[in-house]
C-alpha cells in the first residue's frame, strides 16, 4: 500500500512537520508569514521574492517536506514524481491584487499577472527541483480525502512512485495549507487511505 511518508501543516499561527511544530509566526514582524519562514529556514532561491503567496506557500512546504525525507531529492528519476494540488479559491487573492494594480494604480502589474492562474505553483515545484512528472491543480468546494486517495492510486498506477500533494487555502486573511508525500514502495510511514488523511490533514 502507499504510505504518506511526510506532511507539512502551515496556517497564520505556526507551521509544522510530521506534527512537530518547526515556527511559529512573530506578529510583530515587517516581514510576511511566508518570508519570516523563508529567512528562519535559511532558504536560498532568489526567486521566492517575485512569487505570490500561494507558490510562497507551495515552496516552503514542499521544500520542508524535502528536508525532512531527504531520499526524495535523488531517490527517483525526474518522472516518477507527480504533482496533485488544490483549493477553494483558485488563484482569487493574487487575482484581486492584479485587478487593484490597474483600477486603483492606473498599471497592470506584469509581476502579478503572472500568477493569476493557480496551476503555477506546480510549475514553480517542477521547475526548481527538475520534475517532469504528471501535475494537475484542482479547485474543488472542499478538501476531499476520497479525491486524493483516489487519484493518487491512479497516477501510481500510471507509472508515478511518488506524489506530492497539496491543500492550498490562500486568502488574504486565512492560510490553510497541507501538504503530503505519498510513495508507493515505502516501508515506513502512515497507510494512505481516506481516513488517515482525514485525520492527519486536521481540515
């Protein structure tokens, strides 16, 4: 049976993995949330700076997920590992933002328009780590274990070993985000099923 291997809580008040709490946000900040996590962690990626928050939040987590499995890294060929993301909202937050740059600021924003689609984060993912596996990025009502249990079964199926997936709830006010690792040929970890997700998930 896959077996979730990794997982990464992060929402406004702290950020988790594996249940360990890693951060806890500082409310006195000038800094985000996202780059108070990004300074603490001493990550290095440049490009993090020009992201919106929901590929901010897609990084952090996929890249803790790294660090706290770190076969992952040279443990598959760049296809065996699969991208399953999703949300409420889409992209709304940085969609708003891109409308405000035009009707407020009189210029659209280039840097925000870019991201007004939410499948980028998947190719922010891909892209840094070299993955050229399966990826798709839904918009659905609510989190759905039964989904994500499924349709990763069905991406192993298809020749993936690993999929990282990921509950991605951005809004200007509200940070939900839950990201997991599942492999197909481990022998540690949590057996990915509907239950387990439900509960491990918390949403």
């Amino acid at each position: 049976m896959s077996r979730i291997t990794a997982y990464c809580h992060l929402n406004e008040e702290y950020c988790s993995v594996n249940g360990a709490i890693l951060a806890e946000r500082d409310k006195e900040s000038h800094d985000s949330w996202f780059k108070q996590l990004y300074k603490e962690q001493e990550f290095a990626y440049p490009k993090f700076h020009k992201m919106d928050a929901l590929s901010q939040a897609g990084f952090i987590a996929s890249e803790l997920i790294k660090r706290a499995n770190p076969k992952i890294v040279n443990g598959y060929a760049d296809d065996e590992i699969a991208l399953l993301f999703g949300n409420r909202f889409s992209s709304a937050d940085t969609d708003s933002r891109f409308r405000t740059s035009y009707t407020e600021n009189g210029a659209p924003s280039p840097a925000l328009f870019v991201y007004t689609l939410p499948n980028i984060v998947l190719g922010e993912i891909a892209i840094l780590n070299k993955w050229y596996g399966e990826n798709m990025f839904v918009v659905l009502p609510k989190f759905a274990p039964e989904f994500f249990v499924n349709y990763t079964e069905i991406l192993i199926s298809t020749g993936s070993k690993a999929v990282f997936c990921g509950w991605l709830d951005i809004t200007a006010d509200r940070t939900n985000v839950f990201v997991f690792l599942v492999e197909s040929e481990a022998e540690e970890g949590i057996d990915c099923n509907v239950p387990n997700l439900r509960e491990y998930s918390g949403i």
